[in-house]
C-alpha cells in the first residue's frame, strides 16, 4: 500500500499521525502556544464573572505561564537565538515555566490570597 504524500513537500496529510509524530519540539511549542492562546481567550471571560474559583485561578495561572515561556522562546528565537540550541531551550523554559507556575501558585496560597 502506498502512502498519500503532498508532491510539492514530499510530507504526509496532516491527517495522518506520521504527520504529528514527526514534528520537532519547536513546532509542538509553536502548536501549544496557540492552543493556550485559544484556551485563554474562552477562559478569560469566565474568570472576570467568577474570579473565587480556584480551580478557574488555576487554570488561568498554568495557561499564562506556559504561554509566557514559549512566548519567550518566539521572542529569542526571532532575535537570533541560534538553531541548533532550539531543542534544549525549549526543555529549560518548560522547566522555568513548571517552577515558576508552582511558584505562584504557593505564593498565591500562602500570601495573596486577598480575594477569597
């Protein structure tokens, strides 16, 4: 059986799973980034009408923070940050971005806790 592959970029339909497997980690970043995106703007309004619930702060926080890493890493990128470094500074900022998430979430437990 042969594959269906695109003739003028020689890669499988994004139909396929071999198309998904193959992608490198920058552009799982890049697809994640705008999922997170899409998920905060339906988030958003839901936690401006109900603000005290904690699972909504959660979410909230995980999805600015892991948008803001990999922001961060659009923003090195496009200033030059070289290519062959791009999978090891993915791995550091979604590390910096799990610290930090759990950073805030304590802080926000244990010292801002001026809204509920």
């Amino acid at each position: 059986m042969t594959s269906v592959k695109d003739p003028v970029t020689n890669k499988p339909p994004v139909w396929k799973i071999s198309a998904w497997r193959s992608m490198y980690p920058g552009m799982w970043s890049w697809v994640l980034q705008r999922l997170s995106a899409l998920a905060l703007i339906v988030l958003f309004p839901i936690h401006v009408m109900n603000p005290y619930i904690d699972s909504v702060r959660i979410t909230m926080l995980l999805l600015v923070v892991w948008h803001a890493m990999h922001g961060i890493k659009v923003i090195l990128t496009d200033f030059g940050f070289p290519d062959r470094h791009q999978r090891k500074l993915f791995w550091v900022l979604c590390v910096v971005g799990v610290a930090a998430f759990f950073w805030l979430a304590y802080m926000h437990t244990e010292y801002w806790r001026f809204m509920a």
